[in-house]
C-alpha cells in the first residue's frame, strides 16, 4: 500500500502548474483583455449612436411629413416658432436659448475634431445663408440636436415643398 501512496503523490506533481506558470497565462490573458476591450466598447458605443441616429432621423422625417401634408411647415419667420409647431409632433423636452445650453463646453464631432460650443452657430451657418437663426433643441428620447429654420420655401400647388431658395 505504502508504494501505492508514493505513486499517486508523483502523479499528483506532474500534472500541477506551477506558481509562475499561472501568472505567466494570467498576464498573458490580461494583455491581451487590454487589447480588446477597448475596441469591443467602442463598436458597441458606435453601434448605439447610429441606432439612436437612425431612430431619431426617421421620427423626425415622419414628424416633417406629417407637418408638410398639414401645411403648417411653413410660414414662420425664425426658427424658434418653427421649433414651438415641431413640438406638437415630436416630443421636445428643452429649447435652449444659446447653444451652451444644451450642449456641453466642447463637443467632439463625428469625425473626432473637438470644438467648442460656442463656435457651433458660426460653423453651422457657413455657407447655409439661407437659414434663420441656429437653436439647440433636446428632444424627449434624449437627442440633442441644432435646428434651423429655412423662411424661404417654395412649394408648389399642393403645398408640398419643392425647393429651398437663397435670400437675395
């Protein structure tokens, strides 16, 4: 018997790890962890913008369709009474009286550039002469978004808009 428990105790040692072998794998798996995750939360994150984008885009389409066949898209003279009739068809939760208001100090932009918020009026209008003032608006399902309202719609008989036009 006593050679039996001599054979096991030598089995015993040779199928454990040791101590360094352990840490050696565990430091590997951690490495490469920290290689990955990141990357793993990022395309999660981008993934949750884009439905946030995609789900927001279409409300705010339908919300437009529903004004245009109502004719009542048109007919204002800055954006905030524009925004006012908006919100009978979206849910709006703030309209923000400057830009700070609803968006952080700095803002990073889609394509990683940081700007800061108050330099968002400038950069929005350039070039778009034909818009009245920019506001921020925060929208019920958490968007923050900047509107600005074009005064210079042309639409054709049926009242359905057909072209924007520049301000002489």
């Amino acid at each position: 018997q006593l050679g039996g428990m001599a054979a096991r105790k030598n089995c015993k040692n040779l199928v454990a790890f040791t101590l360094a072998e352990v840490l050696i794998t565990l430091a590997i798996i951690g490495i490469v962890a920290a290689m990955t995750i990141p990357n793993l939360v990022q395309d999660y994150t981008d993934r949750q913008y884009k439905t946030a984008s995609t789900n927001f885009e279409r409300k705010l389409g339908e919300a437009l369709r529903v004004m245009n066949s109502q004719s009542s898209i048109m007919g204002y003279t800055n954006t905030k009474e524009f925004v006012t009739e908006l919100s009978k068809y979206m849910r709006i939760n703030k309209i923000c009286n400057t830009v700070t208001d609803c968006f952080p100090s700095t803002i990073k932009k889609a394509n990683g550039t940081i700007m800061n918020a108050e330099d968002i009026d400038a950069e929005a209008l350039s070039g778009h002469t034909t818009y009245s003032d920019v506001i921020g608006v925060q929208f019920g399902d958490g968007v923050v978004a900047l509107v600005s309202y074009n005064p210079n719609i042309m639409t054709n008989e049926d009242d359905k808009i057909v072209k924007f036009n520049k301000k002489s």
